[in-house]
C-alpha cells in the first residue's frame, strides 16, 4: 500500500496524542494568568494548581532556617507509618 504524503495525525500506541502547539499554548496561558475558561484541558482543581507555583516558598524559607540552626528534627516513627501507608495504598489497588 502506498502512503499518502503530508502530515499524519500523531499517535501512540493507538491513541491520539495532543500536538505541541496546543500544549504550548495552553501552558502560555496558564503562564499569562489570561481566562482558564478558554483552556478546555485545564478545569477546577488543575487550573487553580496551574495558576500557583510548585513549591511553597514560604515552607521552603522555613525548613532551611531550621536545618540551619539545628531546630529540625526528624521523626522516624512518622516517616514508618507514612511509608508503610503508601504501600498499603499502592498494593490495594
């Protein structure tokens, strides 16, 4: 069979797959602050994570002042539990 000439819808496995411009554009939006309305992909609880920075300075601001003077402590109880949490969590599903 021969193969038309010309761009071909990407796909993975299968399945469509977002083309860089859109994606491109929708982080742009995000970026500006400009109406999330207008990005169907990003909606509610996305949208407002889009709209904040990934990291809690201020946290970030706290902690380092604490390991630098000493203050933090480490609790290996809670990270046990945490960690034996998430794998419950990860085996149950």
């Amino acid at each position: 069979m021969v193969q038309s000439i010309g761009p071909k819808p990407l796909s993975s496995n299968g399945r469509p797959v977002a083309s860089v411009t859109r994606v491109a554009s929708a982080a742009k939006t995000v970026a500006r602050g400009d109406d999330l309305g207008a990005v169907p992909q990003l909606s509610g609880v996305a949208a407002e994570a889009a709209a904040q920075p990934p990291v809690d300075t201020a946290r970030v601001a706290a902690l380092r002042a604490q390991i630098e003077n000493g203050s933090y402590r480490i609790d290996p109880d809670a990270i046990a539990d945490r960690m034996l949490t998430m794998k419950q969590e990860w085996t149950s599903k």
